[in-house]
C-alpha cells in the first residue's frame, strides 16, 4: 500500500472543493489525461467520473466510483483502469494549523486484476513517487483557489 501525507496551506473545505470537482482530476491525479465524463451527483457515493489514463494512442478508458464520502474530511474510490486492475484509493483531511491548513493524507493499494499480483516494493514505490506529485499538483490547485 502507499501512504503519502502533505500539508496543504488552504483549509479543508477548500481541498474538499477541489476534490468535489470531478472535471478537475485531470490537473492533479498523475496519470489521468483526459475526464470524459462527471456524474452529476459527484461526490456521492456511487456516482462516477470517467476518465482516461495514459499516453495516447494505448490509453485506456475508464472510471472510478465513489465507495463513500464525508464533506470537508474524507473521499473514498474504487479506481478503476482496466485491463491493468483497480485500486482503493482513501483521501482523508485533517485540519492543521487552527484550520488554516490541511493535512491530506492519500492512501492507495490494489483491489483486482493483474496489478494486484505483481505487488512488490517496486510498485509501492512507484505509487508512492506519484501520489507525491499527485498531492503536489492538488495543494497547487487548492492553494491559489479562492
């Protein structure tokens, strides 16, 4: 599983309001090129964004599916990019700083497929150096929004 953590300087609402915006996860989700589609419900649980992954012309079409969501303090994905598989994906908030500030703690394993049978350190870490820009590119986005 990888577990990566970083302080945003913007209160949870705001990085909630990034990640209630499902047309924006193209800007910051390392490895989504293009979303196709949002649910209008989106960030209920069950509604789904559609996206796809990957250089063209071998990208692949998708979609991830939300398994639960509290406002303002967690959002939880069935991410899927089949035929590779799908992962869990957690991103939970914490106020820090008086509330000035955010921890956004983004956690993320395999679920299905083949991905899930070839897990090893090498995938963790690899995981992990992406969910670090990932978490990069959303304190970006929810730092300089107002």
């Amino acid at each position: 599983m990888a577990i990566v953590a970083r302080t945003v300087q913007a209160p949870p609402d705001r990085v909630f309001a990034v990640l209630a915006d499902g047309w924006s996860y193209s800007d910051w989700v390392v490895g989504t090129v293009h979303i196709r589609d949002v649910d209008k419900a989106w960030p209920q649980p069950g509604s789904k964004l559609h996206h796809k992954a990957g250089p063209w012309p071998l990208s692949l079409h998708d979609s991830s599916t939300v398994l639960s969501c509290t406002p303002g303090r967690e959002l939880r994905l069935n991410a899927g990019l089949w035929p590779l598989g799908a992962a869990v994906v957690g991103i939970r908030l914490e106020p820090a700083s008086g509330g000035a500030a955010t921890r956004v703690i983004l956690e993320e394993d395999f679920e299905a497929g083949p991905l899930l049978w070839v897990r090893n350190k090498i995938n963790d870490l690899i995981l992990h150096r992406r969910n670090v820009e990932s978490l990069r590119r959303l304190a970006d986005i929810a730092e300089r929004s107002r």
